[in-house]
C-alpha cells in the first residue's frame, strides 16, 4: 500500500485495507467552428456536481464516473469527490468558465490527501478560451499536486485529440471503444481494475502514442463501419502477454486545433519496444486503408429520394453528426419535409438513439402503435 495513504489524519474514518483515490474533471465536445454563430460557451452551460453530487448523479450509470463508482465499491476504494463539469457540444469555453471548473477541480485534490491515485473523467476534444488543450492543461495541473509517483487513470471519449501532454500527465489514458458510446461505464470499471494493480505493485505501466497525419471523419464502430476491423486489431493486441491496453483516439475534426487527428495508444508492462511496435501495427492498418473511412453520405434530396422508394413502413432519418451544435436536426428536418412532404411518417433521430429504433423499441407514433419491431434500412444524409 502506498505509505502516503498510511500517513492520513488519524481523525479521518478509514477502512481497512482501502485506497484513497481522488475523482473529478471535465468534459465536453467542443466545435470551435460554431462559436462564431453560437458565441462561447458560458459556465452556466455545465452541469456541474460537487462532492457527493456526483456519486448522486453517476451511479449506476454508462458513465466513466458510473465505471468508478462500480469499480471502487468492487474493490473497496475510498473516493474522495472532487468536482465533474459537463455540457453538451458548443463552441469554444469560455476563458472564465473553464478557469473557475479548473479550479474547483484542484481545490478539491489537496482536500483529499494524501491519496493513492486519481481517477479523471474527461472528454479529449475540450478547448477554452486561450487553452487548446483543457485535458492536458487539467491533467498536468493535477499531476502538479499529487506529485509524480501518484498513479493517475483517465478515460476519454474516443472522439478526442490526443496530445503529449495527456500521456505524459496521466499513467493510464483510456479512450472508450465503441460509438456509440455503450462502453463508457465498463472502460471507467477497467480504469479501477488496472490502477488496483499499479496499487499493489503488479503493474508498471508504459505508453506509446502513435498519431496519423489523417482529418478523421466521424464513423461508427458497428458492423461494416471502417473503424471495426481496428477495433478488432486492438483487442488482439490487448490479449498479448505484456500489453495492458491497446486503443484509439478517431480524434475529432471540428476542433480547430493543433492535430485533430487520429491517434493510436498502447500502454505495456515496462517495455516502450513493444508498446511502440503495436501502436504503429495498429496506426499502420488505419493509414493503409485510409480510403476505407471516406463516407458515402447523400444529400436530403438523394436520401429521401432512396427511402421513399421503399415500399411503406416507417422513414427513419438519422442525424448523424451527433449533435446539435450548429442547428443540424432542425435545418435536416426542413429539408425532409421539403422533399417528402407529409406523405410519409418520418422519425429523425440522433446517433445514439438508431440502434433502440432499430431493435423495434420505438413503437408508438402520433399516439398509435404503428410500427412496433420494425426493421429499417439506414440511409445517411449529410
């Protein structure tokens, strides 16, 4: 056990047999290119969760914070709640904003020592106001606090920018794998699970970063999307004796950043030789087959013009660009009605809700159960 975590206020309840780890961050997707139209992302954007809010908040649920939660009541962790603040996609942080989340972060940290380990939650595509890089800056800041043998575990969305920085501040970087993101939970659970094994001795960790000279386009993980075959190489790579974790960042373009582009990492038992020749395995395989990860994305007229042409049921339209930034659900719809008018129901939903329309969960429309199990065909429309 870390002896830091011995030397704690003898006035402090502690457990036997438990590390103290400190949890907190931020997070959020932010598309610098629509701040001209949307303006800054002010602080009231956030939700922000304090101390024991967050574990109100997260518990139970597909969130990395959930992962902590989960993995530390597995192996009797004491968490120590710092502050987690999220909003929803938008543009640029604002300077302020950013600085105030910041700081309630790393008041929270010194608050908490002395700690065995920090787990943070963060998203990998954050930009504020003067700082391209919030993950970094946050991760470097708290690295600053806890000191350089502390272990710190941060899990990611994959549609981050990986950078130096990050790797160097952080022990573990773990991007989640799927999109959509049905393994956010489960990737914060492993987080728990590795740095019990930095805790205990076992592990020592090494991690490699391989960045592609790609502009990535945002792409699924489901069958017969590019990004599959990659995945499939990673967990390959991940069973090899010596790997703890092999993944990748598919990095996110709408940041206007220094490299928003797709990273691969691979994280070893003490051997950069290694770490590194399957980082480049695996960056190598996306470079290669590039090609593979252009979209074939029609225009509404196209799209509509293809699903009209099936034979009844219900027109699914998916706004695939995940979110709501720059106004994209409400102009597709326009451009819907436009060209199908109201001869057909149609249902446009956003990336993550597809795979429960597909599955037939979706079964009530203008208050009648119309189309209960239905199977649809997925047209994207850009």
């Amino acid at each position: 056990m870390n002896p830091l975590y011995l030397q704690r206020d003898k006035s402090m309840t502690i457990r036997s047999g438990t590390f103290r780890v400190a949890v907190g961050g931020v997070a959020h997707e932010t598309n610098t290119y629509a701040t001209e139209y949307l303006g800054v992302t002010e602080l009231t954007a956030f939700h922000q969760y304090c101390g024991e809010e967050i574990e109100r908040a997260f518990s139970g649920t597909n969130h990395p914070l959930g992962g902590f939660i989960a993995g530390a009541a597995k192996h009797q962790l004491d968490l120590a709640y710092t502050f987690f603040g999220q909003a929803t996609p938008s543009g640029t942080i604002k300077a302020g904003a950013y600085a105030e989340m910041k700081n309630r972060v790393l008041e929270g940290v010194p608050q908490a020592m002395p700690l065995d380990a920090v787990l943070l939650a963060l998203h990998g595509a954050a930009v504020a106001e003067g700082t391209e890089d919030v993950e970094g800056d946050l991760a470097t800041a708290v690295r600053e606090i806890v000191g350089p043998d502390v272990p710190i575990a941060a899990v990611y969305d994959l549609h981050g920018n990986m950078t130096e920085r990050m790797k160097t501040a952080c022990t573990l970087t773990l991007p989640c794998k799927l999109y959509p993101h049905t393994d956010l939970g489960e990737r914060g659970e492993e987080a728990v699970r590795l740095l019990m094994r930095i805790l205990c001795g076992e592990s020592r960790p090494f991690t490699y970063m391989c960045q592609l000279p790609m502009l990535p386009y945002i792409v699924a993980t489901e069958a017969n999307f590019a990004p599959v075959a990659v995945n499939e190489l990673c967990r390959t790579i991940s069973g090899h004796p010596g790997v703890i974790d092999c993944s990748w960042f598919h990095g996110f373009p709408y940041a206007d950043v220094a490299a928003p582009c797709p990273t691969v990492i691979c994280t070893t038992e003490s051997d950069p030789e290694l770490a590194k020749s399957c980082a480049v395995k695996v960056a190598d395989r996306i470079w290669k087959h590039r090609e593979d990860f252009k979209p074939r994305s029609l225009t509404p007229a196209q799209g509509v013009a293809e699903a009209m042409a099936e034979n009844g049921g219900l027109l699914i339209i998916n706004e695939y660009a995940d979110t709501d930034v720059a106004r994209a659900d409400f102009n597709l719809n326009l451009a819907i009605r436009q060209h199908c008018g109201t001869r057909r129901h149609f249902l446009n939903v956003r990336w993550g809700c597809t795979r429960c329309v597909f599955q037939g969960q979706f079964d009530h429309i203008d208050g009648q159960q119309r189309y209960a199990g239905c199977r649809a065909r997925p047209l994207y429309i850009q």
